[in-house]
C-alpha cells in the first residue's frame, strides 16, 4: 500500500462532494497521517464542514459534530455520569468527544472553560469524568471550525489550546470557475444535506491507517533538514515584531508533517520545500504578534513569511 496511492483515492472520493479547496484537503490529509489535529478558519459558507464530513467518509471512520455555543458546558463535550434509580448506581453517558472524528463547529463561539475541555483529550486521547480517565477511540482527530476573530460573539482560543493543533488550516473562497462549478452541482440536486447520494466510497480501514502512519514514520529525514525547521522555529523568537514565538512542540509538528507529505508526494524522504510549505499553517497560530507591530499594519503571515525567505534553505 502507498501513501501517495492512498492519497490519490481519498482526494477522489471526497472530491464527489467538494470542488476545490486542495490545499486544504490535503493538510488536513497530512495531519491525519501525521497524527494531529486541524484548527480551521474560513467565513460561514466554504464547506468547512462538509469537507470534514466527506473525509470522515471516506476514511470510513466514525464522526461527530458539536455545534458549540455560548451556553456549552464541559459535560456537553466529554460526557457525565448519570445516576440510574432502578440500578441505583450511576452509569456513564459518553459525550461525543467518543468518535474516531470530532468536529467542534465554531468553537470560538463557546467561553474559554468549555473550549479547555478538549485540551485534554487533545493532548493525552483520553478524557476524565469524575475523576476516572476514559480512553478514547483510536485514532481520534478533531477538526474544529472558526470564524475569523473579527466576528462578533467570538471568543479567542486560550494559547494553550491552539497549540494542540498541528495546522491552523485558513479556507478561502473557491477561484472562478470552481464556484460556478458549485452552482452547477446545487442546480443538478445536489445538496450537502444529503452526503449518502454522491456515494463516497471508504477508502481506508483501521489497520490500513496503521500502516500508512507506519510509513509516514519511516520517511527519511537528514541531519540538515532538522537544523532548517530548528532555524525557521528560532527565528520566530527572535523577532521583533513577535512577541512570543514558535515552542519545540512547533518545531516536532514540522518534523512530522514533512514526513506525511513527503510521503503523500511519492517520496520517502524530505526536501526543504516539504517544511517551507508547512511552516506557515504549523506557524500562523503558535506566534502572537507585538501590538506596535500590528498598529504597523504588520500580519502574522507577513512577518513569518518574511522570516521564512530569510533563512538558508539547505541544498
């Protein structure tokens, strides 16, 4: 089994239901071979959702979505124990953090002390209720959805939780012709409602995701690639323009992200432009910029990108 043949039949199979966003599509693909989790950021309207929908498809894996909100509470997420009065004992309720894929739809639209309720599963894939860890199905992915901060009613993720994900994916609006595309496929009846009539077809199983990971795993990296991502990571903290930068948690996430998409690339081993292309969605959302940066008029991916096009890129 190939990674890169894997790849291809996924990007069809979902390809059933979304037209365009590639780039998109396929780090969300690398952060699955990966083993990491998607922080997604795009106006209401993109297909956020119906692209995790269709992935989950394919992937034949078991999905859920929670539709955060104001009111949320941690219990919603993780789940809680209910007391049963003809046992008369209490009985676990799973909440649907118990998925193989999570989507957390607009999770900056529900307080900090809600949104922490997934730093732990995140992190450590186990979830403790009344004290009792639970672990949680293998692999668990989440992919939460956010409208960009500018919004009002939105909240900003704690630190912390952000850096759990391994890419802030930013989805933007489709070109030309592939939104006309869009209209063509809502006049002939399609609706994302109704998912089951394309027929995504699942291409993976469980233990076929455990050999591609596997894969992943063994792609080649040299001594000189690590030095690239350990200097693009060390300019992100001596710049004046950020006020924190990137952790060594950054720095592995470039690690294993090269290696998927090297892999997804039909190759088994890394080349620079394996990390200069994934530093920016590993990036974007570990850094926090100064304020008279940004009263400069100064953007995240401004600076990193000029960071980027600084350093030596190893031959």
């Amino acid at each position: 089994m190939q990674v890169a043949d894997v790849a291809s039949r996924i990007y069809s199979e979902v390809g059933k239901a979304i037209v365009g966003q590639s780039r998109a599509l396929e780090q969300a693909l690398v952060a699955l071979f990966a083993d990491g989790h998607c922080l997604l950021q795009g106006v209401p309207g993109l297909g956020k959702t119906l692209m995790v929908r269709s992935f989950s498809q394919a992937l034949n894996l078991q999905f859920k979505r929670i539709q955060f909100t104001p009111d949320l509470m941690p219990s919603d997420v993780i789940g809680t124990n209910i007391f049963d009065q003809r046992s008369s004992d209490f009985s676990l309720r799973q909440g649907p953090i118990f998925t193989s894929i999570l989507l957390a739809d607009e999770i900056n639209r529900t307080p900090p002390k809600t949104q922490s309720a997934l730093l732990e599963a995140m992190e450590e894939r186990h979830a403790t209720i009344d004290g009792i860890r639970y672990a949680l199905p293998k692999p668990f992915m989440v992919f939460a959805t956010q409208n960009p901060i500018e919004y009002e009613g939105t909240y900003p993720l704690p630190e912390a939780q952000q850096d759990r994900f391994l890419f802030k994916i930013v989805m933007d609006y489709p070109g030309d012709e592939q939104e006309i595309d869009v209209f063509r496929r809502f006049h002939a009846g399609f609706r994302s409602q109704n998912l089951e009539q394309v027929q995504i077809q699942p291409v993976l199983d469980l233990e076929g995701l455990e050999m591609v990971r596997s894969q992943v795993r063994a792609v080649k990296m040299e001594d000189r690639m690590f030095r690239y991502i350990y200097d693009i990571v060390r300019s992100t903290r001596s710049s004046g323009d950020l006020m924190v930068g990137g952790s060594p948690r950054a720095g592995l996430a470039l690690v294993a992200a090269s290696q998927a998409l090297a892999a997804i690339r039909g190759r088994d081993y890394v080349i620079p432009d394996d990390i200069k292309e994934l530093a920016m969605p590993v990036l974007r959302h570990r850094v926090l910029m100064r304020p008279e940066a940004e009263i400069e008029g100064f953007g995240v991916e401004q600076v990193l990108q000029r960071l980027l096009d600084a350093q030596v890129v190893p031959r």
